[in-house]
C-alpha cells in the first residue's frame, strides 16, 4: 500500500512538472507574432472610408473571399479591359524615416492611374496589398485613407485588398505596398502610338517632383549629405517634404481631352526616364527629339545631380525631371490642346518632336 502511495505522488509530481512543462511549450497565433485581433481592428477603422469609394457597380463589402463588380458597360461598342499592377518603390524609407504614411497610398493609387490613363483607359477599381511585420492599424489605416483618398479623385472604387502580417520578414516599422488596378476603353479609342508618324510633337504636362522612381539613387546621394528635416531656404521646402510629394494623376487633366482630340500615343514618365517610357510607343523607323531646355526642372533634380555630381545621362534614364506625362500629337492640334489644358489651369511644355531614326 505504500508502494502505491508513494508511486501515486510520484506520479502526480510527474504529471503537474509535465503539464508546466507543456504550457511553456503551446505558443498561440498572437505569441508567434500575428495578431489577429489588430487585423480586426483594422478593419473596424477603415471600413467606412473603404465604402465611400464604392459605386454601384460594387456588389460585395469588406471581407468578402473575392470583390465582386458588375460589368456594366453601356454606350461602349467593344469594351476592353486594361489592368496594371505596381509598388512605389524605396520612396517607403522615406516615409519610415519621417513617420508620415498619409500620402504613400495616393503614390500607389495615381501611378496604377496613370499607367492605364495612358492607354485612354479610365479606371473602375483598385485592390492593395500591405505586408508588414507586426501590424500596427493606426498606421496601416494611414495608408489605406491615402487610397481611400486617391480613389475618390479618380472616381475609382476601392473594391478589397490583402494585409499580410509576417514576423520576421520586416524590419521594424516597414512594410511593403503593391496595387492593382482596373480600367476601361472601347476597342476602338486605345491608344497604343501605332499611326505616331515624322513631325508629330511632344506635349508634356510637369511632374510633382520624383513621383515614385528613382529613390535608390537620391537617398544614396542625398541622406548622405542631409538630414531629412533639413530646410532649403530657395525653394522653401524641406527636404523630406519634397521627397514625399504625392505622385500626381493625370486622369482629370488628361482624359477629356480624348474624344476630343487625336492623341496618337502617350507615356507615363517613370523608371527609365522621358526617353525610355515615351520610345514604347514610338513605332520602329522612328525616335524622339527632345528639347531639354524646353522646361525648368524642379529644384530637387539640381541638387541630386550636383551633390552626387551624377552624370546628365544617367539623370535622364533615372528620373522624370520635372516631366510626368508625355502626348504625341499632331503639330495642328498643339495649340488646341495646350488650350484646353490652360482651361482647366494646367501647364503643359512643347518638349520635342518625332524624327526618323
């Protein structure tokens, strides 16, 4: 009988010291690093603003497996549908380093806008991807306002999106952005620069300063050199606000001038610079002359090239220059349209020509 006592105790010594043992061992969702608790609340803070983008082709909420929208495409013969997908690059560390997350996602949102804009498509919806660390919703909800906001601008819906909370594959306070967009143009009005021909023009509409490209180089060149609170006294500007200007859409400016006027292509100037995006529409046979000196270029692109003394070519395969946006028309219609863009009081350069190759 003591035997079995004493086995008992032991036992149940064995049995407490294993189940202390076990809870050390059970790890939880949250003890792993994802909370999914901060995913709700992410949601809780961004569903209202999320909805005011919606139109009623919108057919589903947030939260849903998959976006629906009802494709309803009255008074367009043959529609086509045009998509792009894009991130905005290392223009992130800056927004880390002045912990502002306000103006990123307009970034992604315009430059997705501008990329189908340029092939006459207006755009109908917009899906994000925002990947971080550990997720912390008041600045992921920052972010997602930018959408929110650059959606509304461009009278696109922002049907859904992804948040995807990695441990361990973020440093501290990053996160990473991607976006897709969806847009719309009849067959027969997309602009694909095939009839470009020998004495059509170059009429350019100015950047807001780098946009999204290029930031490998200016951080490299000018964090070196300055801090990014540090203030220009001619332009009156700080720098990291400068370096934060919101990528700028085209769409309001542009796209009422499409059936009204013989655009035969256009370009988006990002990575690759005015020469390299504006030559993908550009038929073979043909090149573009461009007058450098047709524009002044923002104050930004100066003290890059000077501080980092990098050299005139590579400065225009790397950035936009002071250029967002390039239409190739003919030489009759470039009054009529530089006309019309002063209307709405928009500037626009005459910065080249089309020349046989």
């Amino acid at each position: 009988m003591l035997f079995r006592k004493n086995r008992l105790v032991h036992l149940t010594k064995n049995w407490y010291l294993a189940h202390r043992l076990l809870d050390r061992m059970m790890k939880t969702y949250k003890d792993s690093g994802v909370d999914i608790e901060a995913g709700e609340e992410l949601v809780r803070r961004i569903k209202r603003r999320v909805r005011s983008t919606f139109t009623p082709n919108v057919l589903t909420d947030i939260g849903a497996f998959g976006a629906f929208y009802r494709a309803d495409f009255k008074g367009i013969r043959k529609p086509v549908l045009v998509t792009s997908v894009d991130g905005v690059g290392t223009k992130l560390k800056i927004a880390f380093a002045m912990n502002r997350h306000d103006t990123i996602g307009q970034d992604l949102v315009n430059h997705c806008v501008n990329d189908i804009l340029v092939c006459g498509a207006k755009p109908l919806y917009f899906l994000d991807y925002f990947a971080t660390g550990k997720l912390v919703p008041s600045v992921a909800a920052q972010v997602i306002d930018g959408f929110v906001t650059a959606c509304r601008q461009n009278g696109c819906s922002l049907v859904g999106g992804e948040t995807a909370e990695m441990p361990g594959f973020y440093s501290e306070g990053e996160y990473d952005l991607a976006g897709t967009i969806v847009g719309l143009v009849d067959e027969r009005r997309v602009i694909r620069g095939k009839h470009v021909k020998k004495g059509d023009v170059l009429v350019a509409l100015p950047s807001t300063g780098l946009h999204t490209n290029g930031y490998s180089l200016a951080r490299a060149v000018l964090l070196e050199r300055f801090q990014l609170d540090q203030y220009f006294e001619e332009p009156q500007e700080i720098l990291g606000d400068s370096l934060l200007a919101v990528h700028r859409s085209y769409f309001k400016a542009v796209y009422p001038l499409l059936p009204r006027f013989d655009i035969k292509g256009m370009s988006h100037i990002t990575g690759g610079g005015l020469e390299g995006n504006t030559m993908r529409v550009v038929p073979k046979g043909l090149k573009l002359r461009v007058d450098w000196q047709a524009w002044e270029r923002p104050w930004i692109f100066t003290l890059i090239q000077k501080t980092g003394n990098v050299p005139e070519q590579d400065m225009r395969r790397t950035f936009n220059l002071g250029i967002g946006l390039v239409m190739i028309v003919s030489p009759g219609d470039v009054d009529k349209i530089q006309a019309a863009l002063r209307r709405k009081r928009e500037r626009s350069f005459v910065v080249g020509e089309i020349v046989r190759a």
